[in-house]
C-alpha cells in the first residue's frame, strides 16, 4: 500500500505552485510552455525583455518543480513538466492545439533560424 504524502505537505506544495503563478510574466512563460520546449532565446524575443530577467522567472519556476531544461549546444530549453499547473493553465487560457511556438526573426534559436530557412527555401 501506498502512502500519500501528509496533508501539510501537499498545502504547502499547492502554495508553492500559486506563489510560482503570482506573476503575469511567470504565467505567460508557463503558457508559452504547454505545447513544448521553448528555448530561453525565443521566450527574450516573445516577451521582449532581457535574457537576465527571462532567467530570473524561469529560475523561479524551477525552484518551483514546474520547469525543467536541457541544453542543446549553446541554446537552453525548458518545458513545462507539472500536470497541476498544465491544468491549471488550461482551465484559465483553454486548450493549446494549434499553438505551437511560432518562428521569430528576432530569435537566433536553431528552431526560428531552420523555420526562417524553410521560409525562405520552400521544397
């Protein structure tokens, strides 16, 4: 038989998520999440601020267990990996099919630069 944790101990991981969430740009992170792995570059051209304060929120939400990230050369991915706050984003924004991170050409990521190149070079 499993135990489930003790009921303080999931308050206080519930609390933790809301303070995480009390801040619209750590939300729009969160948001931009959903569908995938965003890399730290595109979230600085989405959002338009620097890539110290992107870093900052998003430290935030890792000391959080929200996020996680990879690196893939120089480039820094993160995705969003707690189900309650995908749930939460979902009953706040709806569902995300179709919105996968558009290709900006302010953003220098691997992803945005092969887009821009299929854009340009279609097959």
């Amino acid at each position: 038989m499993t135990s489930s944790p003790p009921i303080a101990a999931q308050y206080d991981a519930a609390a933790a998520r809301f303070k995480a969430l009390a801040h619209p740009v750590r939300v729009q992170i969160l948001d931009m999440l959903r569908d995938g792995e965003v890399c730290v570059c595109h979230l600085e051209a989405a959002l338009g601020k620097r890539q110290a304060y992107i870093s900052q929120q998003l430290m935030v939400l890792r000391d959080a267990g929200l996020v996680e990230s990879r690196k893939e050369g120089l480039s820094v991915f993160y995705r969003l990996v707690d189900s309650a706050t995908r749930d939460v984003l979902g009953a706040l924004f709806g569902p995300t099919e179709g919105h996968a991170p558009e290709p900006l050409a302010a953003c220098p990521c691997p992803r945005c630069a092969e887009s821009a190149k299929d854009a340009v070079n279609p097959v």
